[in-house]
C-alpha cells in the first residue's frame, strides 16, 4: 500500500485580499517604479498603523498590555498562527496584525469622530 495523500490536488482558494480575478492589475505589468511605489506606500500604511496601534494599546490598557517588538520573532514563537493577542508571563501581548487593526479602527472611528463633529 502506497502514501498517495500527497498527490490530491487541492484547488487553491482566494484566501487573501492580495489575490484578484483576470484582468486585474497584477496581470498587467507595472510601469517603471510601480511596484516599488505601491511597496512604498503599503510599508509607510502598515507602519503608521502599527505603530499607531500600539500607542491605542498603551494608553487603553495603561500599560498592562503591550505590542510585540518589531525585531523579534515573539509572536512566531509563542502565539498562534493567525491569532491577533496572546498571554506571555502573565502579560497579554497585541501581534502585529493586532496592532494594525487596532491602528485602522482608531483611524476609522477618528474620521467619523470628525464628520460628527463638522456635521452638528
């Protein structure tokens, strides 16, 4: 009896907001400095987030919680894979999807803060 398993064939899956339909801009080639432009752009959106987050975690949980460090392999060591926080020593620590999430929603709720206050 042969180990077959690993030749079925799994479709993939759009499991990704990165991955697009035919005809999209990924099919098409960039123009000179393209890639490196939108390279540019997401890594300023990620860091201004991020770090925008853990200011938000900082001040929320009075220091109680706080993000994982850029530079350390932390949250792949000790957290799942996906997970937005996990406990370490007692100390709950925000990853790095966490901490840009947390970013966005400031960002959001900081825009219709404003709106509100523009429109009464």
């Amino acid at each position: 009896m042969t180990d077959d398993h690993h030749l079925i064939a799994w479709p993939s899956l759009p499991l990704t907001l990165c991955s697009r339909g035919p005809g999209s801009r990924r099919d098409r080639p960039a123009p000179l400095g393209g890639k490196l432009a939108d390279a540019v752009i997401e890594l300023v959106v990620w860091v201004i987030f991020v770090e925008t987050g853990r200011f938000v975690v900082a001040i929320i949980s009075l220091g109680r919680w706080r993000g994982t460090f850029r530079r350390n392999n932390e949250e792949r060591i000790y957290g799942a894979a996906g997970a937005l926080s996990f406990r370490r020593d007692g100390t709950r620590i925000i990853t790095t999807a966490g901490l840009c999430w947390i970013g966005f929603l400031f960002y959001c709720f900081l825009g219709i803060a404003i709106m509100l206050l523009m429109a009464g």
